[in-house]
C-alpha cells in the first residue's frame, strides 16, 4: 500500500473525513506510516473544553528517527476536507478513475499529496535521516484545535525539524509551475454602530446609526494601505457584510452591523491594523471587534527553495514560480518552527464539485517529494 501513492490516495479518499477530521482516516494513515517503521502520536484536542462549542479535531504527528544528529526533515499537511456539495458524477467519496483523472473529494486538496508523501518516504532508508509527518484534521475549519496543537506538541516532545514542506496545491496551470515561499496575513474586523430605534417621522425622538456605519465603511474603502512589495502584492480591505436588522420600512433602526476582511503583506501586522480600524470606527462613534487569523510571513529565496525548484526541474522541465499569492494556510503557523514552503498539486478542482487528480501527476509528485526530502537530509 505505502510504495504506490495511486493506491495511498484511493484508501485516503475513501475515508469520508468533512472537516474536522477524526477516526478513520487517521486509522489508515496511520497504518501507512507505521508500516514503513514511524512512531505515531494521535491525540484529540477541543472536545468538551469549558467555554467552547467547538467539535474535537484530531491529530497526528509521526517520525522516523535516523542517526543522531541527522537532519530533521518534516511534511505537513491536512486529511479534513470541505463538504463535498451536491451535482458530483460519482460519489464523493467513492474515488473513481474516469480517464486519466482519479475523482473525489481531497484528490488535490490534500489527500492525493499526502498519498504521494508516504510513497516518497517509503524508499528512503532510515539512515538517511530524520522525517515525520504533521497532520491535522483542522485546517479546512477554525484552524484552532489543529497545526497549532501540534506545533506545541512537538515542542513538548523536542522534536523541532530543520526544514518543512506543506503539500497544498500550488500548481496553477501545470504541476510544479508554482510553489509558495510566503503568504500574506488576513484579519477579520466586525463593526458596529448603536443608535437609538424609532419612528422615521418623528427622528429627533431617535438615533439614526445608519450614516455613522456608512461614513466608517467609507473612509475604510478608501484606504490605500500600500503599494506591495518584491514580493508581496499591495494589501486589501474588502467589505464583506453589511447589515441593518430592519424589517419595517417606518422605523429607523438601533442598530447598524458591518464586517472587513483585510489581506495584508509584511508592511502591516495585525495589530496595527486593527488599531487603525478601531480608530477609525471610534471618530463616527462605532466599536470594532478584530479577529486576527494571521501574520505574512514570507521564507526568501534560498537553499531550500532551491532544492525544490532542482527537484521539480529534474522530474518535470518546469521551473517553478516562487510566489506568496492566495489565501492563508497552515504554513502561517508552521513557519514558527522552521523555514517552511508549500509545494503541491494543481489547485484547478479544489473544493469544486468532481474534485480531480491526474494520476500521472501521483507519481510525478511522489518523485518530486522524494528528491526534496533526500536533498533535505544531506543538506
């Protein structure tokens, strides 16, 4: 089963894990890594914590130890999906090969990755170093029981890689013509002005917060934050919600709602950003409540990036792009332990309906790990 990533992703596929992710799918990983001689610790982190009405995510951190004082090379990635939605040719999770494509939920985002992560590790000897693995089943959802558990529980183990590959599907057009050596931050802002509800003919018996919430929305829209940077595009503030709880059209409401979400480069934190809102929230008289869900962070160019776009070269005749374009991922927190990059398959079908791999690509990829991983270990 570990030696073939074609079959790995099909046992994978097979497990209905819709985020978060417990239980079988973790079962077969689980027998996969142990197979080819891992340690494996699972744990289940959020369950029936006071305060929280989160479900409980589960997670797995395996390694393979090779001589001491070897290099410590880590894969990461996710085994919880999105919902597969309705309209899909076969079952979801039922994976189907339907031509040269394999089909079902996960093919790409990330399951097929993983599948082709156990396959390159399974031909590399023990003795070449130390490798693991960082999985969660919470990287589809809140994110807040999953990558950063493991990061502590790693911490608390002493098992700190050198370098780490997190398998997202970074390939745009064709695989490896894209990997990712950053990612921009994103907060999450909801606003909100209180006025005073009454009859629209009589508006000195009432507060109308309605132009208070416009002004601020205004003066956030026409924010420039920057222009970007070498290698980060200029940051935006995007209006996501708007909302005035009003069935009636004779009354001027009490209460007027907003929320902004922010995608920001490494000329901003969060922190700065929310106090700029929270002020400019303040001067028309509404509150600000941010929500920061992380920080750019950006891995330059370098040895390790190298031995990526060496490895995809030598299986593809690609030269892959070093980009920090898209939305957030788990790398956000990875990169607290060590460099990190996100290298992976091509991202066309991901949370669509009929999700889909190319097989060629499972064993393209597999080899393209595998020479990342055995370029890590005797760097």
């Amino acid at each position: 089963m570990s030696h073939d990533p074609l079959a790995n992703a099909r046992h994978l596929m097979a497990c209905e894990s819709v985020t978060p992710a417990r239980g079988p799918v973790f079962d077969m990983l689980e027998e996969m890594l142990a197979a080819l001689g891992f340690e494996v610790d699972r744990f289940v982190k959020g369950e029936g914590e006071e305060g929280t009405d989160e479900e409980a995510v589960e997670n797995l951190f395996a390694i393979r130890r090779g001589p001491a004082g070897s290099q410590h090379f880590a894969f990461a990635g996710h085994v919880d999906v999105v919902p597969p939605g309705e309209g899909w040719e076969s079952s979801a999770f039922e994976p189907e090969i339907r031509g040269d494509l394999l089909y079902g939920r996960g093919a790409v985002d990330m399951k097929g990755a993983i599948a082709c992560m156990v396959a390159a590790v399974a031909e590399i000897p023990a003795e070449a170093g130390t490798l693991s693995f960082i999985i969660t089943g919470d990287e589809e959802g809140p994110a807040l029981h999953g990558t950063t558990a493991l990061i502590d529980r790693m911490r608390e183990r002493g098992d700190i890689p050198d370098l780490c590959l997190v398998g997202e599907p970074t390939s745009v057009n064709r695989l490896g013509d894209m990997m990712k050596i950053g990612r921009r931050g994103s907060v999450n802002i909801w606003l909100e002005v209180a006025g005073s509800q009454g009859h629209v003919a009589y508006p000195h018996l009432a507060d109308n917060p309605m132009p208070r919430m416009v002004a601020i929305l205004a003066e956030l829209d026409a924010l420039v934050l920057d222009e970007g940077t070498d290698w980060f595009q200029p940051s935006n503030l995007e209006i996501t919600e708007f909302n005035v709880p009003n069935r009636a059209h004779n009354v001027i409401p009490g209460k007027a709602t907003a929320r902004i979400s922010i995608r920001f480069n490494d000329q901003h934190s969060g922190a700065s950003l929310s106090e700029k809102v929270i002020a400019i929230a303040g001067k028309h008289g509404g509150t600000a409540r941010p929500i920061i869900s992380g920080e750019p962070f950006l891995t330059p160019p370098g040895e390790f990036s190298q031995m990526i776009a060496d490895a995809v070269k030598a299986e593809t005749g690609v030269e892959p792009e070093a980009s920090t374009t898209g939305g957030t991922s788990d790398a956000r927190f990875l990169k607290d332990l060590c460099p990190v990059i996100e290298f992976g398959l091509v991202n066309a079908t991901m949370h669509k309906t009929d999700e889909a791999v190319a097989v060629d690509d499972l064993a393209t990829l597999t080899a393209i790990y595998r020479r990342i991983a055995k370029a890590a270990l005797t760097n």
